[in-house]
C-alpha cells in the first residue's frame, strides 16, 4: 500500500487523514464481481461501512446496488448514481420522514424489521398513491460466531421479525394493499471468517422460504445480507477476502428457484483494506513500566479498537525498512491518542522500532467503519481524506 513516493508524499501533509489506495478498492471491487457474477448474485454495497464520495463513485462505477440504513444513506445512493431499482432501504428504526423520501426517490425494495412496521409503510405509501416493495427481515437464530457487539442474527438481538412472528407478518401483508411482497432477508452479523456459519444461515433461509411458499406468497429474494470478514493480521499479503468460497457456500446450500434473485449486502468486505489512518507520532513517553506513544489520532477518528477491542495492525513508516535510517532497537509501546479517555488507545505493547516525535504512523485496514464512526468529541476537527492516484 505505501512505496517511498507516499511516504515522502505524506511528509508534506498535515496529520491525521485517511489514506485511500483507489487501486486496493478496485482490486478488491473486481475480485467480488467476478466471483458474485459466476453464480448470476446481485451484491448491494452496504454503505454504513464508508460512505466516502470517490468510494460511493468508485463502488457505483463497478455496477453494484446500495444498501442504505437511513434516509440521508438513501439521498447518497441516489447522488452518487446509483439506479432507483438499485437501492435498498434497511434498519430498525426509520422515522416517517425517511420512509417518505425513500418513496419518493421509487427505491427498489423496504427490508421491513416488524409487523408494526409494515402497516407504517403501508399508510405513507397509500398517501402517496404508491406501491411499496418490501423484503420481510427474519431474525434467524444463527450465531454468526464473531464478536457480540457486531452479532445481529440471535433471538436476543433487536434485529427483524422472529420465526414465531411470521403468521402475524402473512396477516399484515395480506391487509396492505400497498405493500407488494418482494422476498425475505437476513443478516446475522460482521466479520464472519467461518463459511460454515454461512451453510447455518442457508439451511434457515430455505426452511423460512418454504413457510412463505407454503402460506401462498411468491419469493422473488433471497437476500442473505453481509457480514464477510477480512484479515485483520494481514492487510497486504491477504488483501482481498475469499469472496470466491463465500459465493460457493451460497451456490451449494441455498435453495434457489428459477427465477428467483439472491441479494448480498457486502460492505467490510469491500472497503476495509483500501484505507489507512495516517497519524504522527507527537510525544514518547517512557516510563518504569510502560513506553507510551502519543498520537495525534484517537477514537475521534478509528473507534473500533476502543469500542470492539479490535486489532488493527500498525506501522512505523518513518523507520521501516527502507527508510534511510539506520536501525534501531524494538521498543515495546502502548499506542495511544489525545483524547482525554483511558479507553483511548489503538493497542497495547506494540513491538515497533523505537520511535520518535514526527514519526509517521499508519494504522491499517481502516476502510470499514472507520470514517463513517469518526466524531467530535473534545470539539475536535473533522479530518480529511487523501487518496492514491487521480480519481474519477
Ligand atoms: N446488512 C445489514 C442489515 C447490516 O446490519 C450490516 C452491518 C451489513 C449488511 C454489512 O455488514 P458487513 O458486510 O460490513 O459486515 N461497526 C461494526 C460493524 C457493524 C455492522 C453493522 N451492520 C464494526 O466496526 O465492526
């Protein structure tokens, strides 16, 4: 991801930014439309995972959809050329104002989370004169095996309509005259590594699919939602996730009809690696006990390490090999920011070369639910993105 020329590149620019390599994203876009497009798979981007505009331009340039959680998401989508019958609408709480502009824009489908919520739809969309499409979220009871705070898929989760609602949901659809029933949709949760989880999730798509059938609906979806993991540990050796195997599992386990459209709501898996947070060292501190490394990023700009636990890998690039310095000796350092919280520390005994004030810091695989989770807290700037190569 970095050569000489973009560390000497980042020398000039102020810290922090996000790094974007628009050849990594690229890359990354290629392999999932070759591996999705051998089984005829509709993949929607999920935008919550980073909603950067060269990204949302570059992601929509390669033909993929947009999986939007609020209407603002919906109002980006439509901006950045995604086609109306393209873009999804998802999420456990959308107010009345979001349904209405997502009517508005004639977006394609409505991943309904409860029965109350399909008479909503149903009213703003009878007053609007519209039909609105809608994909039932089923709560499917898997456990996606990854970290509970990103696990959406189990009965305990706020997420979609549990099993035992069902004959509820067949009753409302069946009294709202504007909704047309699209299909069925799940989403068990993030950074799933473990394709057997997926075979899980294929067996309850079918039995679900067949209760719809069974209570006389047609299925024309099947969205499986996302949740495909990337490599953490290895961000340039294992730059690009196994979308090859993921499609597999999908193409072997579900039950698909002719005619029938399976949908993907991929996002981390897309956008993780293309990114970067570049920050500077701006004081060493060395203790008795502990080395510190204070950085001029913190949790305002990368949260997921202090909110999942998350390990992101991170790099000296002042005194990596190559660099014109000698050597020196590893150092053990805590990696910390500015923000006046203890949890606000990217990672703890980090082996790196001993370090010095000005030092450039990238920490890695920053793409996904990094920008998008970036705040204000300590009244602090918003930072800037800057990117590889001229973009389109
Ligand atoms: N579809 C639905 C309904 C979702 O809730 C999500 C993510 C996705 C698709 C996309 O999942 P992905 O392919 O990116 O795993 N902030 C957390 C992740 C939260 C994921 C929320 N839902 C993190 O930084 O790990």
């Amino acid at each position: 991801m970095f050569n000489k020329n973009t560390i000497t590149r980042f020398e000039q620019l102020e810290t922090p930014f996000y790094y974007y390599d628009l050849n990594v994203l690229s890359k990354t876009l290629e392999a999932c439309r070759t591996a999705s497009s051998k089984y005829g798979f509709h993949v929607h981007y999920a935008m919550k995972a980073n909603f950067n505009p060269k990204v949302l331009d570059t992601i929509q340039s390669y033909g993929f959809g947009a999986d939007c959680v609020s209407g603002n998401e919906v109002k980006a989508a439509v901006e950045h050329g995604f086609g109306k019958e393209k873009i999804v609408f998802a999420g456990v709480g959308k107010s009345d104002k979001e349904i209405n502009a997502a009517l508005d824009a004639d977006i394609f489908c409505f991943n309904a989370e409860s029965v109350q919520e399909l008479f909503i739809i149903n009213d703003l969309a009878k007053a609007k004169n519209k039909k609105a499409g809608i994909a039932i979220r089923i709560n499917p009871n898997v456990d996606a095996h990854t970290h509970h705070f990103i696990t959406t898929g189990l009965e305990e989760n706020k997420f979609g309509i549990n099993s035992w609602q069902l004959p509820d949901v067949a009753e409302a659809l069946r009294k709202c005259p504007n909704l047309q029933f699209l299909g069925i949709h799940f989403h068990i949760g993030s950074q799933i590594t473990d394709m057997e989880v997926y075979k899980s999730l294929c067996t309850r798509i079918n039995e679900m699919q067949d209760w719809f059938v069974d209570h006389g609906f047609e299925v024309k979806i099947l969205n499986t939602g996302g949740g495909l993991g990337v490599d953490y540990h290895n961000p340039d050796t294992n730059s690009i996730s196994d979308f090859e195997s993921y499609f597999k599992v999908f193409s072997n386990f579900l039950n698909v009809k002719p005619g029938q459209e399976v949908h993907f709501e991929l996002g981390r898996a897309l956008v993780a690696q293309c990114s970067a947070l570049i920050s500077r060292v701006l004081y060493v501190k060395n203790g008795l006990k502990k080395n510190f490394l204070i950085l001029d990023a913190g949790m305002t700009e990368l949260i997921r390490p202090m909110l999942y636990q998350a390990y992101h890998q991170i790099e000296n690039l002042s005194r990596e090999s190559g660099s014109n310095e000698p050597e020196k000796p590893a150092v053990h350092y805590d990696i910390v920011g500015p923000i006046c919280e203890s949890t606000d520390c990217f990672q703890k005994d980090v082996e790196l070369q001993q370090s010095f004030r000005g030092d450039l810091i990238a920490v890695r695989t920053a793409g996904a639910y990094g920008e998008v989770m970036a705040s204000g807290y300590n009244l602090r700037d918003r930072v800037g993105s800057v990117y590889s190569n001229p973009v389109l």
